[in-house]
C-alpha cells in the first residue's frame, strides 16, 4: 500500500520492564535513540503494559520500572530532548489498542513468531494479552502518528503488523492517509551491527533477558570484573580468526563476538578481521573485555547513580507523561469520532 501520508516524522520506541537491560537492548535500541534525539521529535517509553504480558511480580515490576528509566537515561535518552514515559499512564494506548483489537485479524496474529515462541508447546495457557500484544504495540506507536520505529531485528514482524492494522483502519474508515505506515529502524548509526546481539553461551539463541544463564548476558549493570569475566568465559570454537567475514559462516560464536567488537568500536566485521585475523580468541578476547568495559562500565555506574534517586526519576516519567497525553489523548477522541463513537 502506497504511504502518502504528510505528517511531520516522529520517531517512537519502547522497551519491556521485565528484567535488567543488556547489550543487545542497548546496541538493538537505546544507542539509537541517543542518535535520533538530536534530530527528531522522539518519544520513548516503557513497556510495562507488554511486561505483564507474563506474569511479574509487582514490586519487581516496581523496581524494574525504575531500573529501565534509569538505564535511558545512564545510555543518553535526554530528557531535555525526548518525551520518556511509562505506556501505563497514558491511558489511550489501551483505549486505541481495543478499537485495534477490531480492525487486526486473527490470521495476522496467528503469524506472529514472538507469540508462537513464548507461549511454546503449552500455548493454552498463555495469557490472552501475549497473543494481542502486537496489537497493543501498533497502538503505542500509532496513538502518536509516529513513522519511525528504532528496533532490533526480532522486531520487523511486529512493525508489519502496525502497518497492516495502520493500512486497513485508513481503508475500512475512508480516511486515506489518516495513519502514517510506520517504519521500522533496524540498522543503526554503523550498519547493520548491533541489530541483532546473540546469546554468549549459544551463538544461534537472541540475547535475552529472559535466558536462564547469568552468563549468556552483558548486563548494563554488571561491574568491571563482571562483565571481563563473561567475556573471556564466552563460548567459543578452537579455530583463529579468519581475515575475511565470510570466514566466520558456520562460526555463530565467532561471529557474534566480532560482531560485538564492531558494534561497540563502530568498525565493520571487515575492519575488525582485518586487525584480528589469524588470531585465536586468546588475543582476541582480552581486548573484546577492554573495550567492553570502557563503553558499558560508565552506563553502569550512572545507572546506579540514577536508580539511588528515585524522586528524580519519578519527576521525569510524570512530566513525559503528560507531554506523551497532550499528543495521545485528541488523537484518540478523533479516532473515536471517526468509528462512529457518540459522547
Ligand atoms: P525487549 O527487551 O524485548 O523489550 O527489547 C527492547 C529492544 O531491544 C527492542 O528494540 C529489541 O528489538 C531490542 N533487542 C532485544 N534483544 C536484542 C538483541 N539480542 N539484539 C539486538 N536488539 C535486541
Ligand atoms: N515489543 C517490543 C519489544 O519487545 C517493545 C515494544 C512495545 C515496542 N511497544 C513498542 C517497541 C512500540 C517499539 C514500538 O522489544
């Protein structure tokens, strides 16, 4: 479907508060959000409805809530510049997430691999929200006609989805260009690096905060030595480095530490084999630990500071909140004109 819609960019994202930042969210997502800040009208937020998608234990939620504030902040969200806010206290999402829940079909959701691979074998007892959580999502981002959405790669499905409901809602209510088709933002500043950051101890499974292994993680939060001491523990093969990126197929462990390395150095996997091939993962682990360190150690050590100031925080997240509901809160009383809704 053709987009001809004439709205001003904006650019939207969110993350889930259920569980500690890792890298992956960090080069998947925030590093991006620092960079379009400075250029865009951006609004981030914090997933907390999509949290309890799984069940949360409320006073971590609490804490988690917090901690992920914190973590925008610690990587560069400026509040100065970005509207940062809890999804929970904008109420139109939800509102616009229902009318949503009317114009998506059950056969776009039944497509969805997210639902499929965390509902897994036992998918009757999922709760009803992780099925029509994309649905919530297309209304996060469109409730404020945002066109751009900074993600990672496991993400591209979902965005699909919220052009289709975006594209159909226009369509089936006669209003042609009324939503902009909203795209999604998967290579970052360098490429195509850091779209996707897999696990350390499975180089074929996505980092993520849900692994059962302390160790498959770089957490924003872990200290120096922790976050050395993963690295040099991570799971490897015994060959060297090879000098080509097409050296690394068949490697998952190989590639996705040269991967990070080009990531955090703002390098290409050709740049980084061009100064590691023919090495062995002696060599090359030490100065992947080092450079770890120097970007994510300081990350860590503002994010304690922050999470130690909660008033602040909570400072931050109200004054997001009603800027996120001066945008949010007419749309949704125009989409409920156009429905057909009487007050
Ligand atoms: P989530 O933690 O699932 O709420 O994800 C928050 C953001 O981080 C989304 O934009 C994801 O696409 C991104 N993300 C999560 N895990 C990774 C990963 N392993 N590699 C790259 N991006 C990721
Ligand atoms: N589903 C996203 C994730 O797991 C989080 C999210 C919720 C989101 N709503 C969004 C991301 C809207 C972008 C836009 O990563």
């Amino acid at each position: 479907m053709a987009d001809d819609y004439q709205g001003p960019e904006r650019v939207l994202s969110g993350v889930q508060t259920s569980g500690k930042l890792h890298i992956g969210n960090y080069l998947g997502a925030l590093r991006k959000f620092v960079d379009l800040q400075k250029e865009v009208d951006c609004f981030f937020f914090l997933a907390d409805m999509h949290s309890i998608t799984v069940w949360q234990d409320p006073d971590a939620l609490r804490a988690q809530s917090y901690n992920i504030a914190a973590s925008y902040l610690a990587a560069g969200v400026d509040p100065d510049k970005s509207t940062i806010f809890h999804q929970s206290a904008v109420p139109a999402h939800a509102e616009l997430a229902w009318i949503f829940n009317c114009v998506a079909r059950l056969g776009w959701l039944d497509r969805m691999t997210q639902f499929k691979d965390k509902a897994g074998k036992d998918k009757e007892r999922a709760s009803v929200g992780l099925y029509t959580y994309p649905v919530l999502q297309a209304a996060d981002i469109l409730v404020y006609k945002a066109t751009h959405v900074p993600v990672g790669e496991d993400q591209k499905q979902h965005l699909e989805l919220s052009r289709d409901i975006a594209g159909k809602f226009n369509y089936d209510y006669g209003v042609a260009n009324f939503f902009p088709l909203p795209e999604p933002l998967i290579k970052g500043q360098f490429g195509a690096a850091g779209a996707r950051i897999m696990s350390l101890r499975d180089g074929t499974a996505k980092m993520s905060k849900s692994d059962p292994s302390e160790n498959a993680c770089l957490f924003l939060a872990d200290d120096v030595d922790t976050l050395a001491r993963k690295v040099k523990k991570a799971k490897t093969d015994p060959e060297t480095l090879p000098s080509e990126p097409g050296g690394l197929e068949g490697r998952p462990e190989a590639a996705n530490l040269v991967g990070i390395y080009a990531a955090l150095s703002g390098k290409t996997d050709a740049e980084v084999l061009a100064d590691f091939g023919g090495q062995g993962f002696g060599a090359f682990k030490p100065a992947l630990a080092e450079l770890v360190v120097e970007k994510i150690a300081p990350i860590g050590d503002e994010l304690r500071r922050l999470e130690a100031d909660p008033d602040y925080l909570a400072g931050v997240l109200r004054a997001g909140a009603e800027k996120a509901s001066a945008i949010a809160d007419p749309l949704v009383a125009e989409v409920k004109s156009i429905v057909g809704f009487v007050r």
